[in-house]
C-alpha cells in the first residue's frame, strides 16, 4: 500500500524564494560580492557580547515567562516614550523571538481563516506567507515608483472589503524600497484604520536608519492608535543582534493577551539570555547605533549616486533602511533574469524584485549592509558588465 502524501497543502502553496538559491551560489562561487544581505554587517557591539558573557556566566540559561522578563519590558517602556511617543504599560508588551515571530503571532490572534489582511506590493516577503499559511486572505495593495512607494489611502478603499478585513501591515523604513511613511499618509493611515475598525500591525525593525531631512514616526504614536496598533520592533538591525533573535510587540491589552497565551504554545518565551543581555543594550551606550547609521548613509549616498550614473538603472532616493531599489528596466530584462545575468557576468549577488511581490517586477534589491569598499568594487564590475551588454 503506498504511503499517502502528509505534507500539509499550506505548505506545498507557498512561494519558493529564490533568496536561498542565491545565497547558495555565492557561497559555492568565492569571487562574487553579495549585495543581498538583509541583515547588519556589523558585529554585535562589544558591550554587548560582554553581556551576554556575563549572564551566561551567571547562570542565566532557564525559561523565563512566555510575555517576557519584566526588567526587560520596563527598559522598552522607558524607549518607546522616549523615542517612539508611546505610551505603554508591561501589560500592553510581550517578548517574542524576533520580530517575525510576533508577526505570526499577531495575525493568528487577528486572522480567521477567509479574513483579509491588507498588504504592500512590493512589501517585505514573509507577510503575504503569513497570511496564507493562516488560511488568510491576503489584499495586495500596489505601491508606485511614481508615488515614492508612499501607502496611497484611496487605493485600499477601493480593495478593502468590509467586516471581512480585519488587519493591515505597513512597515517603515520599509524592506525593500526604503521608504520611510511621511506624517501625512500615516494619519491618513490612522483615519483609514479607525473607519473601518480594523488593526495595523506597524513593523518598524529598521526605525534607527533614516536618512537626511527624513523622520520616523510610528503610528502608534498618533490620537486614537493606542485601541488599534501593533507596533513591533527588533534587536536586530539596530543593535547589530539578528542571532539574538529578539524583538516584542506593542498593543492594546486584549491583543496583548491573546498573542502571549499563543506565544505559551509555540516558543513559549523568548531566549532568557537575549532578553538580558538586550535590557544592556537599551540602556548601554548608544554610540555604535550612531556610528552605524553615520555609515549606512556613507555608503547610500555611493550607491545611489553610482547607479543613476550607470545606464539603464533609476533608482530613488531611499530615506531609511538599507536597501536601494533600482529600476531595470530598461535592460529588457524581467527581474530574475537579471539578477541571473548579473551573478554570472558581474559576479555580483542582488535580490529580484519580484522577491517582494507581483509590482517588484522590473526591479532588483541591493543591500548596502557590505563594506564601502565592496560596494565600490560591485559598483565597477556592474558597470562593466552593463557597458559589455550594451554593446551586444
């Protein structure tokens, strides 16, 4: 009798990520130079690892309580006034393993299967997954390169469809464009949630790295969110720890509760010496976050400047992250294929735009999460390559 087939349909319908081929080849290939990396290139800061040290050496290793360690959560509550203009209580915050993981939790508290959640093309490639694996329906909302890839509050009226969708997710800076949401669409935002009485969860991991005359302002922050916002933030990017694995959501008390009796049933709590050694980095020194950005913007101001210099790219100006998102298409050539053809012929490792979303066609992502001098040497052998086809 022949075995059945038990791997869940949830799982045989999500998207294969072409990500992981990449990151395969340049791994296999020495001489190529990645502009893929999604996370920090920089190393934990050295305050930092000696934390950890110290708790490990203090025999930190058992669980702690699945919303997270209090002296943790009074730290955040101390941040997100400061820097965030939010207003929270322990009981409004629970710890998760990464921001990622409190995006699963909060859309299996808000998401019944068949009910929508409204989503950014192109947008940052776990929410639409997500939001299928959960039986979910996901609402693509477009985002234009004419528009500066802002949020346009008309167009999800228009794809809205009421008493049905009940969640929204932005994300600012945003993965992959860069853009950072101005005040402006975030009220427009905030008004568009409250007609329709649903929640935006506010993915903000990349909050530090804005750019220039550019600010970043969270919507939970704005009259009337505190009923209807989940902000979610991360140690990651500005702290340099993404094998840390840490980040925490922030929300209305109900929401709050029944994402952590979930989280009791999947990680049950966030790694106890992550959850420590993070209480030393919000209230350490802040000076790597500030050098870190100061280099970012070093490295943006190069890599914008040089591909608008190089034929057949058009790229914006990014104001947060560190992604720029070229236009490419002038070279004729569809996203991936592109992306091929520059590994090949310039040994240089990008990301296709289609990665982020049907509207990420003609587009190509390039992390400048690499050292300068990386980026200058991707820079050369791309215009090179680009000068060789062009000629054909």
């Amino acid at each position: 009798m022949p075995i059945r087939n038990l791997i869940s349909e949830r799982q045989v319908e999500l998207p294969v990520s072409t990500i992981g081929k990449l990151l395969e080849m340049v791994t296999e290939k020495k001489d190529v130079i990645s502009l893929g990396p999604g996370e920090p290139d920089f190393d934990s800061p050295k305050h930092i690892i000696r934390a950890a040290k110290k708790y490990l050496d203090r025999g930190y290793t058992h669980y702690s309580p699945p919303t997270g360690r209090s002296d943790l959560k009074e730290a955040i509550i101390k941040k997100l006034k400061r820097d965030n203009k939010i207003i929270a209580k322990p009981e409004n915050i629970v710890i998760t393993t990464g921001s990622t993981e409190a995006i699963l939790l909060t859309l299996m508290c808000t998401l019944d299967p068949g009910e929508g959640a409204i989503i950014t093309d192109p947008g940052f490639l776990a929410y639409k997954p997500t939001v299928e694996i959960l039986n979910g329906v996901p609402i693509s909302v477009p985002l234009y390169e004419s528009e500066g890839f802002q949020l346009n509050v008309d167009r999800m009226k228009e794809l809205i469809i009421p008493e049905k969708t009940n969640v929204l997710i932005i994300n600012t800076p945003c993965n992959p464009t860069g853009t950072v949401l101005s005040k402006k669409t975030l009220e427009e935002i905030a008004d568009f949630v409250v007609e329709y009485n649903i929640i935006v969860i506010s993915d903000e991991a990349y909050e530090k790295f804005v750019y220039g005359d550019a600010k970043h302002i969270s919507i939970g922050s704005l009259n009337g969110m505190n009923k209807h916002a989940v902000t979610l933030h991360s140690f990651s990017k500005t702290y340099a720890m993404p094998g840390f694995r840490l980040g925490y959501a922030v929300g209305p008390k109900n929401l709050i509760q029944a994402i952590s009796k979930v989280h009791t049933f999947t990680t049950l709590c966030a790694p106890t010496i992550s959850q420590l050694t993070a209480i030393d980095a919000l209230n350490g020194p802040q000076n790597s976050v500030e050098k870190m950005l100061k280099e970012y913007d070093r490295r943006r101001k190069l890599i914008l400047s040089r591909l608008n210099e190089i034929g057949g790219f058009r790229c914006l100006e990014p104001k947060g992250a560190f992604y720029v998102f070229p236009n490419i298409s002038e070279f004729g050539m569809k996203s991936l294929d592109f992306a091929r053809w520059l590994l090949e012929n310039a040994k240089v490792a990008v990301v296709p735009g289609t990665e982020f979303g049907k509207r990420g066609e003609w587009f190509i992502r390039c992390s400048y999460a690499t050292s300068y001098e990386l980026i200058e040497k991707a820079l050369d052998r791309i215009e090179r390559s680009v000068k060789k086809f062009k000629k054909k």
